[in-house]
C-alpha cells in the first residue's frame, strides 16, 4: 500500500493547456489563475507545463524555476484551430448558445478549422510523446485539446490522462446533431478521468458518453475550481478602508448613491445585454425619492477578431447609450463603462467599493468573480446577485440567485440587493466567506491530481 502511494506522487505530472504561461518574449511567468493554482503543486512534484508558443524554444526550457515544453505549429494553422473551431464552434455550442456559432460563409473553411483542431491536437500528442517519462500523468485543460487523450494512447499507451473542462459540457440533444460530435466524445473518452466544473456538466458528459462512445469507461466528476485567496486577502486587508472606498466612488462619480458593479470579459455568455436591460427596467420602475442607482460595467476586451465579439460589443455600446441617454441626467450617469483592462488590485478596490456584484451569465463553467469578489469582502458587506447558471451557484448558496434570462427575475433581484438589511447582508456573506475560504484553487489541484494518480 505505501509503495503504491509513494509510486503515485513519484509520478511526472504534464500540465497541457493551448497556450504557455509565458510573457511574448518568454521571459517571465505570466500569472493566471491556472498559474498559480498549480504552481505550488507544480513545485511539489517538479511537474512541466507543455503548450504553444510562437516561435518556442526546441528543447524544454525553464523561466522561473517552471520546466516548459513548447508545441511548435505555424501561426495561421494556431489561429483556425483557435479562433476559428475552439472559439466560434465548440465555445458557443458547449455554453447551450449555439446561436452564436459562426457558420463560415464558405463551407471549405469549417472544414478547415476543423481538420486544423485535429492537426494541433495532434502536435501536441506527438509532442508530448517524445517528452513524457514513462508513466507520467497528463493533466489536459480544456475545449482546446479534447482529441488528446484517443491520440496520446494510440502513440503512448504507458500514460496516464486526465482531462478538466474549464467551460460547461452541454446537454447532448444539442450536440448530437453536429457532425464531429461522435469523434469528439470518442476521443475525449479514450482519458482515464475527466473533471468537470458542476455535477450537471458531468452527467451531460456521462450521458454524451454512453451514446456516442459506449465503449468508452472514464471517470467522469465534479472538480469545482476555485481562486488563490491568499494574494486577494493581502490586497483587500489593505484596501478596505473607507478612505480608499470613498476616492474610488469619487474616481467613478458613484457618490451619494447606490452602486452596482459587474466585471465581464465582452463575451456573450456573460449576459452584459440582459443585465442593462434588467437594470433599465429598474431604474423604470424606481420608486420614491432615494436616489437612482449606478451600474459600473469592467468590460475586458476578447477575441476582438471574431465577427460575433465585435456585434456583441456594439450590442452592448448601444444598450448603455440608450440607458444612459433615457435615464441621465447632468449629475448623473446611470451606466458607467470602464473599457480596458484593470490590475487585480485595482478590481479588488471595485470589488470593495460596490454595493451589490452581479455575476449574471447566461451560462458559465464557474466564473470565478463571484468568488474573488466574496474573498475581498473582509469587511463581510456586500451583496452578490448570483445566476443559476453559474457554476459558482451550486456553492455559493447564500448568494441571491436569479434566472439571468428572466428579467423579472434580474430586475427583483437587483431590487432586494439594494434594499438588503444590514444584518441579512453580514449574515449571507460570512457563509458565503466560510465557503470560499475553505475551498482554494489549491484544494481543487490536488483534489483533481489525487484522484488522477
Ligand atoms: C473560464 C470559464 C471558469 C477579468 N477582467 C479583468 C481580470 N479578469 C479576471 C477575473 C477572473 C478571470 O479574469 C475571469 O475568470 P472567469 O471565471 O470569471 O471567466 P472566464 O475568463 O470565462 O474563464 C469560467 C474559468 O475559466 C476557470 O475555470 O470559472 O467559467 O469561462 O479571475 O478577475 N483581471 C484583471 N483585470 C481585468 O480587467 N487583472
């Protein structure tokens, strides 16, 4: 029994993503989620993290004490496997918006995406067969390299492969009708676990499985990811003075008035157009003489090259102007975008300068706002209005949780945010704290790679 645990930890342990957490010049580590999450557990057991990178290195290389393989493929092939099949096929159909799917006008380009998905994903098999020790595990992160697991066993049958999936699996129904759904799922199916972010998301999966790949037996679970709270702390414990509070609200033009804050990358799962819409009618039926209230939007731009981002931006722009131009007035700007990127110390000012967080997608893997934003709250206030199809809601069961295609319900939702009592407010978010901070990133990493081993 012992030596069988100490031969699980001893085990090589490859974190495969799309891309390498590197800056463009490959100097230093860029630091994502993902980063640190596996960054103690990748000191721990001396793993390497293998993933393109223009122009990377031939053999592996290390920057910051990290072992790193690159995947060599041209930059055209990168971009139709990426933005092309990753982002404007399989992002909208998983997240149940198929609406969104861009159809190429011509039918040799879907082809195209396509057939480059299977040759980058092929890349990185072959890659990681030439690197991997003999039995090592191969942690795959996400819908960019679902094919890995059929192709790393055909070439490497010693390894061991796991797979997470960072965005939701959808109901089979609407993915049986696609023609590279079969091979897709089969491929998928060849690993020997596949994590997933909600236990919904896993009996979809499971479902997918058992008809389109009935021979295949992984294990398929629930691993709900989760953030580094130590770094969030630090900054919060600093920040969360009312001093700071009030020149951020200063900086904003929010003062004197209620505030509510969303911060989304412009993706059109996030429900950006929904929620304007839902405070509009808000700010519609305001009742009484307190003063109206404030959205601030962070709109962190993405994947600005795709026809269905920039549509939903303009979306966007119009929907604020139209609130803006209905509802202001010289002392007063009902929506305020902030367009750009923020630091993490300065969306964690935002996050404690807020009134009410809403994390409203139409439908999202986790969405890890939710928790940053609970963590920074170390003065326990605030309120977050949370959407049911966040993966976030399965855990944060002392949000208040709305439908996000149900205006009524968004609009209510914002409604008693406003009007929550001090006391019910304190009471939501020390249960909402005790979660998050009893379920780290690095709880979620090690969980996921025990039951990987
Ligand atoms: C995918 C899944 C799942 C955003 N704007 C700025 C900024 N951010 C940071 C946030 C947060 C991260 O980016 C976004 O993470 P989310 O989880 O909210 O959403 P996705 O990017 O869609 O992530 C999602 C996640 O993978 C992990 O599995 O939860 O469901 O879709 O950390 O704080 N950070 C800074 N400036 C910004 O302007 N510094």
């Amino acid at each position: 029994h012992q030596s069988r645990r100490k031969a699980a930890i001893l085990r090589e342990v490859l974190i495969v993503a799309n891309r390498l957490p590197v800056s463009v010049d490959a100097s230093t580590l860029t630091s994502g989620g993902l980063v640190s999450a596996l960054a103690p557990v990748s000191d721990a057991i001396g793993s390497t993290w293998v993933g393109w990178l223009e122009n990377g290195p031939a053999e592996p290389f290390v920057v910051d004490g990290q072992r790193l393989v690159a995947v060599h493929t041209s930059r055209e092939q990168y971009a139709r496997y990426y933005e092309g099949f990753a982002n404007q096929v399989l992002w909208p159909v998983f997240h149940g918006l198929g609406e969104y799917e861009t159809h190429p006008p011509v039918q040799s380009e879907a082809a195209n995406w396509l057939n480059a998905y299977r040759k980058v994903n092929r890349a990185f098999a072959e890659r990681i067969a030439e690197v991997a020790s003999n039995g090592a595990l191969v942690w795959v992160q996400d819908y960019h390299l679902l094919l890995l697991p059929e192709m790393l066993r055909s070439l490497r049958p010693d390894l061991r492969v796991a797979v997470f999936l960072h965005i939701p699996f959808p109901d089979p129904a609407a993915l049986v009708t696609k023609p590279w759904a079969r091979e897709l799922v089969s491929e998928l199916g060849a690993a020997q676990l596949i994590g997933t972010q909600r236990e919904r998301d896993a009996r979809h999966l499971g479902a997918a499985l058992h008809l389109l790949s009935p021979q295949s037996s992984p294990v398929v679970r629930a691993f709900p990811i989760s953030i580094d709270t130590a770094p969030i702390l630090q900054e919060a414990n600093r920040a969360s003075s009312p001093s700071t509070v009030t020149s951020v609200r200063e900086r904003l033009g929010v003062t004197d008035r209620p505030m509510l804050l969303g911060v989304d990358r412009i993706d059109y799962t996030k429900g950006i157009i929904e929620r304007i819409e839902a405070f509009s009618a808000l700010l519609g039926s305001w009742e009484g003489s307190e003063p109206l209230p404030t959205l601030v939007q962070v709109l962190t731009p993405t994947r600005e090259t795709i026809p269905a981002y920039q549509g939903y931006l303009a979306r966007v722009n119009v929907a604020t102007t139209e609130v803006n131009r209905q509802f202001g007035t010289a002392s007063y700007t009902p929506i305020v975008n902030i367009n750009g990127s923020y630091s993490l110390p300065e969306l964690i000012e935002l996050f404690l300068a807020t009134d009410v967080m809403c994390v409203t997608p139409l439908r999202d893997g986790m969405n890890l706002v939710a928790k940053e934003f609970v963590a920074s709250r170390v003065d326990d206030s605030g309120v977050l209005l949370l959407s049911s199809e966040a993966g976030a809601a399965d855990e944060l069961h002392s949000a208040l949780i709305v439908d996000p295609r149900s205006q009524l319900e968004l609009t209510d939702g914002m409604r008693r945010a406003l009007k929550m009592s001090d006391e019910e407010m304190r009471i939501r978010m020390r249960s909402l704290r005790k979660h998050v901070l009893g379920h780290t990133v690095h709880n979620w990493a090690s969980n996921f790679i025990k039951a990987a081993s």
